[in-house]
C-alpha cells in the first residue's frame, strides 16, 4: 500500500500537519510519499492521496484547488483523503456546516470518485498547537479503518 500527501502551505502549520499525517501512516508500516504541490512529480500510482491546504481569506489555496481541478481525471481513478487547517475551528461547533459548506465542498466538488474521509484541523498563528496532534492520529487511525471496512485490506 502506498500513501501520497501532497499539500500547500503559506505559514507552514499545514506543512506539520502533513509530516504528522505521514508520521501517523509510516507507524502503521504504510510506505508514504510527502509533495509540496509545486514539487509534486505528476505520479499517480498511489492507492491513496492525501491532500491538504490552509484556509486563507475564507477559501482553499489557489495551488491546491487548481492541482485538483487540473488532475480530475486522474484523481476520479483513485481513494481520496481531505484535510483544511482552519482557525474556524476556534468558533467551535457551531461552525462546523460553514466550514464543510465553504472550505471542504469547493474541493470535494471536483473529484467524482469517492472520498473516503475528509477532516479539519485547528490551525495556529504563533506556536504550534500540539493538542491537534492528537486529533490527527484519531483521523488516520479512522482513515485506515475506513479503508479497511469498505476496501478489504490494509492500508
């Protein structure tokens, strides 16, 4: 089984947010590519994608939005994964319909195939947020068992 993250960041917490995702997999014994998605090398022989992006100005980052416009139909033949880092998350409850309606369905709307699992994770603008740590492995170890209930294997 392999695993690509590919992700945009501007202040680098999606960039930790992507090595804890990976780190999270490498445990399991999943093998893990990680692209920044300028970087990404255009391969699409992975069994999972992971793609993640800030939230700056009410929206996704243009490079993650346009990386999947531009690879829909690569990315319709593949399990794909979603994670935003978002300060909404600070609102609490209540902002969960805005966020899902204003940050995960402008990217959930281009890819057909189906995503297994899509998660938002509380960003920060000084000092890491190391509780979200937590909050990322409970959402690997749901994305693997998601992966296994309705795939049939392991991730």
């Amino acid at each position: 089984m392999k695993v690509c993250i590919i992700y945009d960041t501007k202040r680098n917490s999606t960039k930790e947010f992507s090595n804890w995702i990976k780190n999270e997999l490498e445990d399991k014994n999943i093998k893990v590519d990680i692209y920044k998605v300028d970087e990404f090398n255009d391969n699409f022989n992975y069994d999972l994608y992971i793609i993640g992006t800030p939230i700056y100005y009410e929206k996704p980052l243009k490079s993650i939005y346009k990386f999947i416009e531009n690879n829909k139909e690569k990315l319709n033949n593949k399990k794909v994964a979603l994670f935003i880092v978002c300060i909404a998350q600070m609102f609490g409850h209540t902002t969960k319909k805005y966020i899902e309606k204003h940050y995960l369905y402008p990217l959930e709307k281009n890819i057909d195939n189906l995503i297994i699992s899509s998660a938002v994770f509380k960003g920060w603008i000084k000092k890491i947020n190391i509780e979200e740590r937590k909050k990322v492995k409970e959402w690997i170890d749901e994305l693997i068992n998601i992966w296994r209930n309705d795939y049939g294997g392991n991730l």
